[in-house]
C-alpha cells in the first residue's frame, strides 16, 4: 500500500513540473512575440518607424550647372616616334681608318667631320690619274699640229687624202683618251675626298661600331655609326578608317590638323605638331589608316622609337553644352543625367545624347539645356525624384562629407537591422 502511494506521488510531482515548464516557455514565447510586433504604427516596422525615416532622408549630392564653351573633336592613338633621317655612316672608300672624329651621342651638323681614312694611297692614285691625263693632252697637242700640216699639203696636192683621214682619226682617238684620263682623274680626287667622312644631314649620333685603325669597307653592314636626325620628329600613328573622311575634309580646306603627342598614360603633354601626311591606303587586316605628324622637338622630349600617345584634333565645337564628365550615368536605355528641381529640392532622371569629351569635360548634343544643375558627387544612392540636400565641395571634403557619411551609414544600419538594431538600442538606454 505505501508502494503505491509512494509512485503516485511521484506521477503527481513530474506532471506539475512539465506543466509548469510548458506554461514558463509559452508565455516567453508570448513576451516576444508581442515585443517584436511592439504597439501599432509605432514599432520600427510601422508606419511612423524610423526605417521609413532613413529611406526618404535626403541624400547629400554636388552639383555643377552645365555650361555652354568650345570643345575639340579629338581622334586618340598609340603613335611610334620616329625619326625624320635614319643614316647608317659607311665609308665610301676602303682603307684603314686612321682618325675617329666624333663621340657618342654627339650632336652633329651638317658636314661635321665624323672620321677619316688613311689618305695616302688615294693621293698616289690622284697623281697616277693626273700625270697620265699630261701625257695624253701632249700627244693630243702634236697630232691636232699633224692634222693641221697635212691639211695644207693636201691642198697643194702633195700627200694623199688618206693620210689626211687617218691623222683626223688619230686626233679623234686622243681626243677619247684625253677625256677618259680626265675621268680618271676626278674619280681618284672624289676618292680623296671620301677618306673624311662627314655627316650628311644634322642630328644626333649613336655608339661607334668600330675603332680607329681598324679596316673599313664600303661594304660593311654595320658601317661606323647610325645618325639620326631628331629634331624635327615625325610621329606614325593608325586611326580607324571611319574617321578618315573628316580628316581629309580639313585637309581639303588648307586647316592644318594639330597633333599632340602624350604619354602611354595620357597624363603628361610631350608636345605639339602637325599632321602632315596621310597614307594612301587603308590596312585591310585592321580596317585602319596611318598618319603622319611633325614636331619640332627642340627640347628633345621625343625619342625614336618611343610609344606615345597621339591626339589629333579633328574639329572645334563651338558653344556646346559642357557637362562634367562624373554626371554622365550608363543605364539600360542609355547615358543620362541627374537633373536637381531646385524648388523642390529633388533630383530627376534625364535621358542625354552625348558628343566629344575630354578626361574632364563632355558635350551633350540633346537632353540637357545651358545652365541647369545637375548631380556630380553622390548619385550611389540617387533614384528618379529622391530629395536631395546640396552640398558645396568644400562642405563635402570637411563637415558637410561627414554628416552625409553618418546619415548614409545610419540608412544602412537600418536598412540592414530592421527593428532589431532600433530595439537594441532603446535596450541600452536605461542601462
């Protein structure tokens, strides 16, 4: 009987407590239900919550009036430099080289002694040349007197015409002689002279390919040196055969083209030219056409060889709407604008057609009117009639950029919480 009693009791004792735990875990279920909900139209979530606050916040933006101004039409390329006259030095005559003239890298004039061959046998053969030309002109002498003898016997009929004919002949034949050894003679003086060798057109000079004392050849590959005439300097350059037509528009109308030549990264201006021929024929592989561009290059910015970038300047657009290049948006139906409603301090969507640009400046050839502000800075967070709070660029790099950061990371704290970032913190205050 106790037995019995005994496990009733405990029946009676884990029922109470599995209620009582069931109840406890019910009600806290409850409690949180009921402090998530929070009171109608004032949770987070309701209609008055600070979420809604957050989203229709305005948004810091910085804005620029569109302007009207001229603007080029620029055609970019990547350009080779090369030099105006590429001249490998070879000697004209073979001999020993005997004086080397010149340094390396040396800047040269035109007919500058650059070195010189040892002369002595060229002088030998000029004396040669010249001593039987004397020989010649003296046996040319005595027959033209012959010729002339005869003549006068034959009109007396004392010698033969023949003997006339004959001695015509021979004063004929010397005559040849005379002017061949006349030949001879200007050919060992030119050989003379080409035992200094001097630079044909100005320009700079590259390493010496050999030493004085050395055996040279007119037939050497390398010859002495390369000279390479720098100043002025041509820049070749390929742009798309779709633009050709506007270059030979300009061309046809006597405008000289302007070239400016600028570094691979398009930041530094090397310097300026001209354009001043066009090839004659379009490369079928990569459907473009190659120009060339002069520059004086008197500081000597521009090297053979070097890669450049090239601008050419098609045409000026006179008082075109200028816009900043950081305003131009890419969206699906194409490039658009922010446009500010300054009465009602918002910001709308604006379809544009752009033209030319520069690094910093772009034409819009429709869309957008002199003088209206448009959105710059800020348009992360913009969409089609959002408010906006405008902003100087000196408020955004101080102050004003921190109050914009703070509401932007508020937003998005909210945004990204809901609620429980809100009722995190009312739970700290009382704390």
């Amino acid at each position: 009987m106790k037995k019995k009693v005994i496990w009733t009791s405990i029946a009676v004792l884990v029922a109470a407590t599995a209620g009582t735990a069931t109840y406890y875990r019910s009600g806290e279920a409850a409690e949180t239900k009921k402090a998530e909900a929070g009171p109608r139209g004032d949770g987070p979530r309701g209609k008055g919550g600070r979420n809604r606050d957050f989203g229709n916040r305005p948004v810091p933006v910085q804005t620029a009036a569109s302007r009207a101004g001229d603007i080029d039409v620029n055609v970019n390329a990547i350009g080779t430099v090369t030099a105006l006259n590429t001249v490998t030095i070879k000697p004209r005559v073979d001999g020993q080289l005997q004086k080397i003239a010149f340094g390396d890298g040396q800047q040269v004039k035109a007919g500058d002694l650059l070195a010189e061959i040892d002369p002595r046998p060229f002088k030998a053969a000029l004396d040669q040349a010249t001593g039987q030309l004397q020989r010649d002109e003296a046996l040319l002498a005595n027959a033209r007197l012959d010729l002339d003898r005869y003549r006068g016997l034959l009109a007396k009929d004392s010698i033969a015409r023949q003997q006339v004919d004959a001695q015509e002949a021979q004063v004929r034949q010397l005559e040849g002689t005379v002017l061949a050894d006349r030949a001879l003679v200007d050919t060992a003086r030119l050989n003379l002279g080409f035992t200094k060798v001097t630079a044909p057109v100005p320009g700079t000079l590259g390493l010496r390919q050999v030493d004085a004392g050395n055996m040279v050849r007119a037939a050497d590959a390398s010859g002495l040196v390369v000279l390479t005439q720098t100043q002025p300097i041509t820049v070749l350059f390929s742009i798309p055969a779709a633009n050709l037509p506007a270059v030979q528009t300009q061309l046809k109308k006597g405008k000289g083209l302007t070239v400016e030549a600028w570094d691979r990264d398009g930041r530094t201006k090397l310097a300026g030219g001209r354009l001043v021929s066009t090839d004659n024929l379009i490369d079928t592989s990569t459907g473009t056409v190659k120009l060339k561009a002069q520059f004086d290059n008197k500081d000597g910015t521009l090297f053979p060889n070097q890669f450049v970038s090239a601008r050419l300047r098609v045409d000026t657009r006179h008082d075109a709407v200028l816009v900043p290049s950081a305003a131009i948006l890419k969206g699906n139906q194409g490039n658009f604008v922010y446009v500010i409603n300054e009465q009602e301090k918002t910001a709308s969507m604006r379809p544009v057609v752009t033209g030319p640009g520069t690094a910093d400046t772009v034409a819009i050839e429709s869309g957008l009117s002199v003088g209206e502000k448009i959105v710059v800075d800020g348009v992360d967070r913009l969409r089609d009639g959002a408010p906006v709070e405008l902003s100087s660029p000196e408020g955004r790099q101080g102050g004003g950029r921190h109050r914009g950061e703070g509401s932007r990371g508020d937003a998005r704290q909210g945004a990204e919480h809901g609620g429980d970032g809100e009722r995190r913190g009312e739970r700290k205050k009382p704390a």
